[in-house]
C-alpha cells in the first residue's frame, strides 16, 4: 500500500542523513575547540611559569588587565559558546 | 665575552618601581644621574641571585643577566581586533534582536537553514579562538632591556619563536619617532637601534608605549654597561 505520508521515503532518509551529518560535524567542531582552547592554555602557562615577569601597571593591557583573566575568560567562553551554538541549532 | 663584571644599575633591575618611579617621578633618578661616578661606584651593590633554569625571565638569559625593564607593544595592534569583535558581536546581536532569523527560517528549509548556520558557528568559533590566540600572543611579544643587551621577544604561542638580541656595547646610535596626532595622544612610537658593526644593521622597535623612557633606559643602561666594562679592563692591566 501506497504510503500516504507529506515526504517519500527518500526524502524522509535524506533529511535523516543530513541532519545526522550536521550534528556528527558540530560534535567534532566543538571537540577540536575544547580540544584547542586547553591546549593553548596548556601551552601559555607552561610558558608562563616557566619565564616569570613581575608586571607592574605599565606593562599590563590598558594598565590592569592581568593575563590570568583573559586566560579564564577565554575557557568559559569556549564553554559558553559550545551551550550557546548547541541552542541556537537546536531552537532556530 | 665577560658577563660577570657588569653591576645592576638603580634601581633593582626587574622591580616595578623602576619603572613607576621614573615614570611618575620624572626627576627622581635626576639626582642618581647628577652624582659623580665615582660616587656612584662606592655605593653597595645590589645582591642579585644568579640566573639559572629556575628563574630565568626569557628563553637564552645568561647567568648574570638581570632586567632592567621590560614592556610590550601598545595597545593599539590590538586595536583592530577589538573593533572586529565589536562588530561581529553587535551583527549578531542585530540579527537575532530584529527578528531577521525568522524571516530568513521562512524563505530556507529547516535543513538548509541549519546547515548555513553549522557554516557561521564554524567561522565564528575560528574567529573567537584567533582572537584570544593573538591576546595571548600580544602578552608574550616583549622587548626586554638586561644589563648587557635589549632583547626583542617575538614569541607566539604556535609556530613563531624569534629572538633577536642588541648587545649595549655595539649600539652606536638610538633614534625616537614620535610623530603625529594619533602617537602623539596616545604616547606612542618607534625607536630605531644602530648597530655598530660593519653591516650597519638596524633595529626597528615598533609600536613602542612611552618610547621616551625605553630611548633613555636604552641610553643609560648602555653608557654604564661601556663604563664598567672600561672599569674592568683597567682592573685588569693595573694587575
């Protein structure tokens, strides 16, 4: 019997397929930027440590911007953009 | 080359108020600079701990190398940056706010709308990591003046780890630019190192934040650095 559904079959499995290769490509995206984000931070204060500077307010960005703030705002950005990009492909 | 004659200058060398004291009292190191030299010599010297793989400053210091100063570029490289964040994040915000999202879900299929905005979450999250890569970059590209050399650390996170270093002895001339509204305002500009080899190399400090400091620290840090090293040369034939 004839299936009297809106969408085929094929276009019920193409749109499976796709969507299914967005998700499987925004997993991986976000992954390699977590990924990424801690092994520049893995790098930096490896770095940090290892070469000390006793910054003073003329050697700080705009005078009082310290290098561990960026560094902790950089990694809960990664994380708030990863919850952020997920709602916007989930709710748009 | 020696390195173990040459003694700190005042004041302590990587201390912070070498640089706020000078700076917020321009007269300060005026009285230091007025004394003879003998007198300055008679003064005690600093105790500076020997330099070693515990607390080195840069990559390739020596052991009696000790900071002067340091500083990064100004803050305006960064400039460009921010105004490309600004500029995306308040597109975004225009986007989303005005509804335009809507509009743009009713002329494109759902799987198509999706895949479109997978390709702007890709090219957003390359954008937001370069632009925290190159803070962090702009944290570790620093021009260091030491008691024997000014170093020109052009070190980036990935890929990038130059270092270029002017001995004081060999500067033969150091030139500050400074022209213009926008450097002028924001005090900053280029200070321009001559070497005095036969190749008559030259070294371009760009984008340097107060330069008139860095051109006086250069300056003074050298005639000291060439007077000890006199000291120790007659030292040693007196013996």
């Amino acid at each position: 019997m004839a299936c009297p559904a809106k969408f085929s079959y094929n276009q019920i499995y193409f749109k499976s397929t796709v969507m299914t290769t967005v998700w499987i490509f925004f997993l991986i995206l976000h992954l390699v930027s977590i990924g990424f984000a801690g092994l520049t931070i893995w790098r930096l204060y490896y770095y940090i440590r290892r070469y000390r500077f006793s910054e003073t307010k003329y050697t700080l960005l705009f005078g009082f911007v310290h290098l561990h703030w960026i560094a902790i705002s950089y990694v809960a950005l990664a994380f708030t953009w990863v919850v952020s990009s997920f709602l916007i492909m989930t709710f748009l | 080359m020696r390195d173990d004659f040459i003694k700190p200058i005042n004041p302590p060398p990587g201390s912070s108020t070498a640089i706020e004291e000078e700076i917020l009292q321009p007269g300060l190191n005026k009285e230091i600079s007025k004394t003879p030299r003998t007198m300055q010599s008679q003064q005690p010297p600093e105790i500076q701990p020997e330099i070693d793989h515990t607390n080195k400053n840069f990559k390739g210091q020596q052991k009696h190398e000790h900071i002067i100063c340091f500083t990064r570029k100004h803050w305006i490289v960064l400039a460009p940056y921010f105004v490309g964040l600004i500029l995306i994040s308040s597109g975004l915000a225009v986007f989303f706010m005005s509804g335009f999202h809507k509009s743009l879900a009713v002329l494109m299929s759902p799987i198509a709308y999706r895949v479109v905005a997978l390709g702007v979450i890709i090219i957003l999250t390359y954008y937001f990591h370069r632009f925290f890569v190159r803070l962090f970059n702009y944290y570790l590209q620093t021009i260091i003046i030491t008691n024997f050399r000014v170093v020109c650390l052009e070190m980036t996170l990935y890929f990038n780890n130059v270092r270029d270093s002017m001995d004081l002895h060999e500067i033969q001339d150091v030139v500050i630019h400074q022209e213009g509204v926008i450097k002028t305002l924001l005090n900053f500009g280029e200070v321009t190192i001559t070497m005095s080899s036969s190749s008559n190399a030259t070294k371009l400090l760009r984008y340097l934040p107060n330069p008139e400091y860095y051109f006086r620290k250069i300056n003074k840090c050298k005639r000291e650095y060439i007077s000890a090293r006199r000291q120790v040369k007659a030292d040693e034939t007196t013996k």
